[in-house]
C-alpha cells in the first residue's frame, strides 16, 4: 500500500502547510534528501498547542501535540514533493518539547510523532530520533519536530 493509500485508509487529512515565519524555507531538498525545518502542532481550526509540558499541558496532551506536528510536517513534505509516495525513509526525526521544570520524559512525548510516521508511512517511517526537553519554544508551542527525509525522484 502507498504511503498516499495508507493515508486515505486511515482517515489522516493533513494541515495547509504552514508557512515559515522568518527567513528559511518550509523544506529543502539535497540530493535524495528532503529537510523539513521545523514544524508545531497545528490545531484543525487554526492555532497551535500551547503551553508547558509538566505544567500546563499532560504528557497525553503533549503526545498529541507531537502527532500534530507530525502531520505539520507530512503537509510540508507533500507540498515540497508533490505526493507522499515519493518518501523512501524517514532519517532522522529531532523534537523540542516545552518543558516544566523537572519534567524529563521528553520521549514519550516525542513517540505521538514517531507512531504517527508509522502509520502513515508503514516501516518507511520508522526513523532515528532525538528528543530534548527546552525551556521556551516560538510562539509558546508545546512541541516542535523537524525531521530528514530519503526521497525518490
């Protein structure tokens, strides 16, 4: 099943692509890999998902804020390449979360973006990753996720 096919199946609609707020570009692509900058949790109605993790935000909350800025960054990648079924693999997945004092379990907030990647991608979404906790994100986000993509022409 395409990556496309397995997203339809799923139900999963993906977000406009968001636009960069300063001067970068959403996506670049090099050689066979596609750099995706990084992406928060977009809200279906518009707005992001704010606030400290530990605080404000529980870790399901967060988890889900880190599936949304997934699906941020799959509309990116969409947008840049035309069509999902043109990612070979997911490389490399590095999320930022907002974190409360004391709070430490950065990655299991981080798995919401990785089980999202695969679902939608099947083993092709299965990545290498890195999550880190940080005292402040743009905007007050709750969670950021950029990621590298092998892509096919």
């Amino acid at each position: 099943m395409s990556a496309e096919e397995r997203m339809r199946a799923l139900g999963l609609e993906l977000p406009a692509p968001f636009a960069p707020v300063g001067a970068y570009v959403a996506a670049r692509r090099a050689g066979d890999q596609l750099h995706v900058s990084g992406q928060g949790p977009l809200l279906p109605g518009g707005g992001f998902v704010r606030g400290k993790v530990g605080a404000e935000l529980t870790l399901e909350q967060a988890q889900e804020a880190a599936r949304l800025a997934a699906l941020s960054a799959l509309a990116t990648m969409r947008d840049a390449l035309g069509t999902l079924d043109r990612v070979v693999a997911i490389a490399r997945v590095v999320g930022y979360v907002n974190c409360a004092p004391g709070f430490n379990a950065t990655p299991a907030v981080l798995d919401g973006c990785s089980k999202l990647l695969l679902d939608a991608l099947g083993e092709a979404g299965r990545h290498a990753r890195s999550a880190i906790g940080v005292a402040e994100l743009p905007f007050d986000i709750a969670v950021e996720v950029d990621l590298t993509a092998v892509v096919a022409d």
